[in-house]
C-alpha cells in the first residue's frame, strides 16, 4: 500500500471475437474498457486529491 499517487494513467483496453456479457448484463468489452477505468479512478482520487494538497505550489 502506498501514501501517495502522483500520476494516474489509464492505459489498457481488450477485444474480443463476438459480444460477451458480465453477470451484471454488461457488455464485457464496455465493461473493462471504459467501467473499469471510471471506478478505478474513482476509487483512487481520494488519495490523488490528498497527494496534490501536499504538493509544493509551484
């Protein structure tokens, strides 16, 4: 675990052959292309918000 992030960079993708579906009913490709990315960030700019107010001005 860390302290600190000072860079986010969401970078991954996938493709697949033909349509799958997530439990949930999703569409695995949107799924893990764009949904996964939103909540990783999501999950994470608390600590990206906190890294930044303690960050020198400048």
């Amino acid at each position: 675990m860390t302290g600190r992030i000072d860079l986010l960079l969401n970078n991954a993708g996938g493709m697949w052959d033909r349509a799958q579906l997530t439990d949930e009913g999703l569409e695995a490709g949107f799924a893990a292309n764009h949904l996964a990315h939103f909540l990783l960030t999501s999950r994470l700019m608390p600590l990206l918000e906190r890294t930044a107010a303690r960050a020198p001005a400048g």
